[in-house]
C-alpha cells in the first residue's frame, strides 16, 4: 500500500491506541486552502487526495472539491482511490476472468503470473444466483440452494480458484447473504488502519463495488458508491477514479416519524422528494435534529436506494447511532473507541443540534409529513398513499389498455401472484422484519391465510434475520403463511422470481389478466419482476405480508378487509399491526451481538 504522501500533516490520534496517528485535514489548511468546512463527504475525498498527492497536485485536487462546495459548474476533476472493492458474480465472474486473462498473458511473456494482483482488498458476494424456484413449502431453503448448486457449478469452480490464487481476494459462498448487508453487518470497518513509514495511521474506510446499490454503505458514514466493471478492475489495480468535483445537495431531516410509518415508507417519500429536485450525478448529504431518531437500519434503508432517486451516493455522518450499529452486529470495544476518535478528530462526528454548512444546496424534509405507502406500479419514485393504490392501478389498467375491473375478492385483473419478501434494502432493518413477524402471528391467531393464488416468499439479506427471528418466536408464523425462508440472496429483487404455479399461470394466460407482485425490493420497473406480472409495488415487508392476506391490490389496505378468519369474520389492515415503538424493544432483545458475530456459517 502507498505510504502518505504528506507525512508532515500526520498527527496523534487523540483517544486512540497508543502510536496511533491520522491525516489531519484541519493541519493541511495552512497549505492546501480552506477544508475543514466542507461537507462531510468531501473531507473523505480531501483526506484521500492529501494521502495520494503531493505538491501541486494536492492542493489543486483538495481546492476544486472546496470550490464546487460554493455552488460553482466548473470545479473542475478530482480523483479518489477507493480502499476496498466488492464484487457480486453477475459482474464479478467478468472481471476477475480479465485478471486470469492478464495472468495467462504473463506467463505466455515468460514474467511471472503471481506478479499481478489485486492492489486493494477485494470481497466477493455470491447473492445474484439464487431463484426462487421453490416456495410455500419447508423445503424451499434446501430445494433452491441444490438447484443453484447444480446451474452454477463451473462459475462457483471458477470464483473457488480466483480465490485460492489471488492473495487480494475473498469470498463470501453462496447461501450467506446479499452483498450489501454483508457489507455493513460484517465487511465494513468505518475506520481502517494503513501503514506509513512503518507506524500505524488510522484512516476512513472507503470503497466501490460492482452494484449500484453498494451506496448502502454510506450509512455508516463509509463513502462508497457503485461502479462499472472497467472501473473496479482499475480501482483493483491501483488506479484511482476520475470525475468531476461533486455537487453535495444537503437534505436536511426535521421532526420525527409518526406512529405506524416505516422506513420503507420514509425511503419511498425521499425517493420522490429527491427525484423531484434533480440529484442525479450528486452527492446527497443527510443532516438535522431528525436523524437522532433514526436507526443505523433506517439510514441503510435510505442510503441503498441512491440509485433509485438518481445521487452518486448518499452520506450519513457518524455518530451515536453508528457506534451503536456497530456494538450490536458484533464489532469489538477497542474498535469502537478508535472509530469515534477518528471520527471527531477528523471533523466527521455529527452532534445532535449542530448546523451543518458548505452544501452546494439545501433542501427540508418533513418526517412528521411520512404516511404508509406503496410505490408502483412501475417506478420507484411513484409513491402512492395505500388508500390510493388500487386507483394507481385501474390508471395502470388503462394505460396498458386492458378491458375489465379489477377484481378484490376473485382471481383477475390486479391479483397479486407474488408477495415477496426481498431485498437488502428492507430486510437489513430488523424493525421492518419484527414487524412483518408480528403482523403474521396476528394474522395466524384471527385464522387468515394468504389467497391461494399468492407466491409467498421470503429471502433475507443476511443469517443474522433468521436468528433474530427464530430469537423472538415469529419464525413459525411467517411460515404458515407460506413466507418460508426460501435463501440468502437477491431473488424476486432482481427478477430471479422463478415460476409461478403452472394452474394460475395458465389462468392467467387464457384470461390474458394483469396480475401485480408486491415486493420490499428497491425496483419495480416493468418486465423485471416476472413476465406474468403487469404492474409492481414496492413496500415494507409487513405491507407485503397484507398484500398476501387480502390477494388483489383492488383491495384497500388503509382500511378495506384482509380476508375473512376461521368464523368466516372479515379482518381489516391493521391487525395490530406493530408500530416502531412497540417494535424497537423486541428487536433489541432479538438482535444480540452474536446473531451477527458468524455470518458466514452455512445454514438448511
């Protein structure tokens, strides 16, 4: 690794372990120009370059992130090296062949072929294989892990060997989870440790990854964003991205959730606050008295759906809810200490109260304004209020121009074929999946079942979901409704949906009906969730689990009949629905340390 290129501004870390120092931005003022005030995220670059750079170079990089902070277009490019890269298998099986490939060209020159290696630490996912190809049944776990197996042999092989071959790589097996909640339950650092003149520097843990949705990671103040494969393999071999000086766009949280709304559906509201404003190719910066009620789960939530509303990234500062984060999925006290203490002295700690400044704009979000919705059918800023979904559907009905009503309590236009339970983006939050449980233990008590014609599934982004669940005793009721554990990887998300029941997809063809799936994935764009289905709504996993109950998105959750129970009673959204806090403490007592302390243990 580089050593610093400016070891003059290298200083004590204050409250670290003894001999450890950083790169202190605030003592690179005195050369480099104003940098202190910058947003947050920029102080990550700021820090990069002044480690990469020296002379000229630095202070020109460092002052035209500075300069595009005061809201100027012609800032001008600044570069950033990324510590560590991660790749799923849909990108990664590409990339690393064109790493054997330059191997082989090596050894054909007569060099040696163990010369090129990954200059960065590199993690490989496998979560993109998996389909749900079997569901509603307890075998599901067992069945789909055999049948991804069995398709992905050679690929599976080939990942096997890059990693017994470059010194640089690790891989996380299939069956293990997504790769963004692995990355912040497991593989996220916050603070990493460098070498420089042979002492220890304590420096932001940065990174990039082969998934547009690696922006999660920002939630734990880790600037991080997707990349294509050509740029990742570059960042692998050492060089540093290029790009224009960012625009920040400060969003700026006020209040508190209401009762009974989620952060999907704070997720779903900024997605569409921020589409509407135009944050595409931007920085988004989240700050204000807000955030002190908002979870490490619920930033996550936020942070993942970047792509969504069109940022590069979405940067949430460091503070006590990421140090809490980091205690609860099992990282150690000493790398915890270190972690604030890089974080205040680098100026990258928020204080509840402190105003935040530097952005090239600012913008207000209302928490108290946040109501249970939908998004669909066909967009992920198209959020909908639940009592206005089935209207957003008779318009997605004349668009598509079909002929006939929708049907709420028949198989038709608007049933719902899939009900799914996906996605890092809502199953990394264990308030969302407490929720989903307890909703579906009160739905097995009253006697209500999921409409024959729904495919239930449910694919946690990590092991860690599973223990808490079975911790907390909901397990058995998600099952009964058909949400049996179905893998650990990305399918209904990213349209590895697999087949629907040959009976009802053969209704469906024959009456050429507009069905609808209902997921807590991050995207719903026609065609990709599965070819039967004319429409798609994205919403919270408890959402997902009514959507199931009542069978057609005719129905209106706000207040219309889920089903009728054992006595032939109709049941009505909510069934005791939990609130978060109701919620909160359960998923305390169920999410110890050590339900993320071995996420890499193979399970069913």
């Amino acid at each position: 690794m580089q050593d610093c290129a400016n070891p003059e501004l290298l200083r004590p870390l204050p409250g670290g372990a003894p001999g450890s120092r950083y790169l202190s931005v605030a003592a690179a003022e005195a050369g480099h120009g104003p940098l202190c005030h910058l947003p947050r995220s920029l102080l990550v670059l700021a820090e990069d370059i002044l480690w990469r750079l020296r002379g000229p170079a630095a202070p020109g990089r460092a002052g035209r992130a500075a300069r595009r902070r005061g809201g100027g277009t012609d800032a001008g490019a600044v570069s950033f090296a990324p510590g560590r890269a991660l790749l799923q298998d849909f990108l990664g099986i590409p990339l690393m062949t064109d790493l054997a490939s330059m191997r082989d060209a090596l050894a054909r020159a007569g060099a040696d072929p163990g010369r090129l290696e990954p200059r960065i630490p590199v993690d490989f996912v496998v979560d993109h294989s998996l389909a749900v190809e079997i569901a509603g049944r307890p075998d599901a776990l067992a069945g789909n892990r055999r049948i991804e197996m069995e398709r992905n042999v050679e690929r599976f092989e080939f990942i096997k060997w890059c990693e017994n071959v470059f010194d640089g790589v690790r891989v996380v097996p299939p069956g293990r989870g997504i790769m963004h909640q692995v990355n912040i339950e497991w593989l996220s650092t916050v603070v990493r440790e460098a070498r420089s003149a042979g002492g220890r520097v304590l420096r932001p843990d940065t990174m990039i990854g082969t998934d547009s949705h690696t922006t999660m990671v920002n939630a734990l103040g880790i600037l991080g964003w997707g990349v294509g494969g050509i740029e990742a393999e570059a960042a692998m071999l050492g060089q540093p991205l290029g790009f224009q000086a960012p625009r920040v766009v400060g969003l700026e949280l006020r209040g508190a959730l209401p009762p009974g709304a989620a952060a999907t559906d704070l997720v779903l509201h900024v997605t569409a606050f921020l589409r509407r404003i135009g944050v595409v190719g931007a920085f988004v910066e989240v700050h204000g008295d807000g955030l002190a009620g908002l979870s490490l789960a619920t930033r996550a939530t936020i942070a993942n759906m970047a792509p969504e509303y069109g940022a590069t990234c979405c940067y949430f500062p460091v503070d006590q809810a990421t140090i809490d984060y980091l205690a609860m999925t099992g990282r150690s006290a000493p790398h915890l200490a270190e972690v604030e203490a890089y974080a205040r002295a680098q100026g990258l700690w928020s204080e509840t109260g402190k105003a935040a400044a530097g952005f090239s704009e600012s913008h207000v979000l209302d928490l108290a304004a946040v109501e249970p919705v939908m998004a669909g059918p066909s967009r992920p800023e198209q959020r909908v209020p639940l009592a206005q979904v089935p209207a957003s559907f008779q318009a997605r009905l004349a668009a598509l121009k079909v002929e006939g009503p929708p049907a709420a309590d028949a198989f038709g236009h608007g049933a719902v074929v899939i009900a799914a339970i996906t996605s890092c983006t809502n199953t990394a939050n264990p308030a969302l999946m407490i929720a989903a449980g307890m909703l579906a233990r009160n739905a097995v008590a009253r006697g209500l079942r999921p409409r024959p014609w729904v495919k239930c599934s449910m694919a946690p982004g990590s092991r860690a979901v599973t223990d808490y669940l079975d911790a907390a005793g909901l397990t058995a009721a998600l099952d009964a409704l058909g949400f049996h554990t179905v893998g650990y990887g990305c399918t209904t998300c990213n349209g590895n949906s697999g087949p629907l029941d040959p009976e009802w997809q053969a209704r469906i063809d024959a009456g050429d009906l507009a069905t609808v799936a209902v997921l807590s994935g991050n995207r719903n764009f026609e065609g990709r969730i599965h070819p039967a289905v004319k429409a798609a709504y994205l919403a919270a996993p408890a959402l997902v689990v009514a959507a199931a109950l009542a069978g057609s998105v005719a129905v209106d959750l706000s207040r219309g009949p889920l089903g009728r129970d054992a006595q032939g009673r109709q049941s009505a959204w909510p069934i005791s629905c939990p609130t978060r806090p109701r919620s909160r403490p359960r998923c305390a007592a169920s999410s110890p340390p050590r339900a993320f302390a071995t996420p890499m243990r193979p399970r069913g």
